[in-house]
C-alpha cells in the first residue's frame, strides 16, 4: 500500500504542476486587457546587474487598457523605456517625467483568432503532461505487481490514477475556456 501511495503521490505532483504552468503561460498570453504579468520577462539594467522591472519600479493598472510604471530612482526613466521597446511585447512607452504609460491596444479579429491558438496549444501541452504523468505512474505500479503488490491493489491504484487524471484535465478545460472567453470578449 505504501508503494501505491508512492506513485500516486508523485503522479498528483506532476499533474500539479502542469495545471499551475499552464495558468503562468496563460497569464503571459496578453488578451487586450492591462495585465502586469506581461512585464515579468522584461529585465532593466540596474547599477550594472539585469533585474526584473517590478523590482526597480511600482507597477499598477489604473483602469482596464493602461499599465502605469513608477520608477523609483528618476534616472531609471529611460532605462526602463529602452527595456521595454527592446522586449517584445509590442506596446511603445509614453513617459510624462512622473509615470511611463503602456496604453494597450484592442485586438483585432485575426490577432484574437491567434492568441486563441496560442491558448490552446499550451493547454494541450499540459494535458500531454498530465496524460505522461498517469503513463509513468501506471508503468512504476506493474513494476510493483512484478516486485510484489498484488494486483488488486495495481488496479485500486490505477481507479484512482484515473479519477486524479480528469480532474486535473477537467481543470486544464476551465483555464483554457476562461482564456479563451477573455481573449475573445470585445
């Protein structure tokens, strides 16, 4: 028994993982609306070390289409300009001496139709990580059947294999399904 919870365990780890990757890139996927989050790969050159840009500003979103960034030090200005156009999240910076603002554009029909795309091939990805996950946890149980669990036990395991699997692909479904209702809500 204590095998099975071995195996069971790490499968559920897994399948964990893949849920909680998936709704970090999806989070990234920008879907017309202000969200901080497509900052986190942009880093600044900062007294000479690359950090990321949250640490050397305040970053909010005053309302729905604005991402406002608030240097602390006023010589980080037009670092943090240059960091931004050089990255590529394709929003040109507008800097009034006291705030750099990221107006975000809506999204055309086409650019919808292929963030919408981009969604669902990483939501595949992750359900391919969590089907690999049930894959290795069914083949570490018939190594235990060969090195002594009974097969009862093999197929209890594999029950309840089965049941942590769709709940994690039916949480991969929502996740995907919210994205998608946020990209494509006008």
């Amino acid at each position: 028994m204590n095998d099975l919870n071995f195996y069971l365990d790490m499968a559920e780890e897994s399948m964990k993982e893949a849920v909680a990757f998936l709704d970090d890139s999806l989070a990234h996927i920008r879907a017309g609306k202000a969200n901080v989050k497509i900052l986190d790969p942009i880093r600044v050159d900062y007294y000479g070390s690359k950090v990321p840009l949250g640490n050397v500003a305040n970053i909010s979103t005053p309302d729905q289409r604005t991402i406002a960034i608030q240097p602390w030090e006023k010589n980080m200005f037009p670092v943090i300009e240059k960091a931004i156009i050089n990255s590529n999240i394709g929003i040109m910076p507008i800097n009034n001496g006291e705030v750099i603002r990221l107006n975000i554009p809506p999204l055309t029909e086409e650019r919808r139709r292929q963030l919408v795309k981009d969604s669902k091939a990483e939501s595949e990805k992750a359900r391919v990580s969590v089907r690999n996950a049930r894959r290795e946890c069914i083949d570490g149980l018939k190594k235990a059947v060969k090195d002594g669990m009974s097969e009862d036990v093999q197929k209890d395991g594999e029950e309840k294999l089965q049941k942590l699997h769709d709940k994690y692909m039916k949480q991969i479904d929502e996740l995907f399904a919210a994205k998608e209702k946020e990209i494509l809500t006008v």
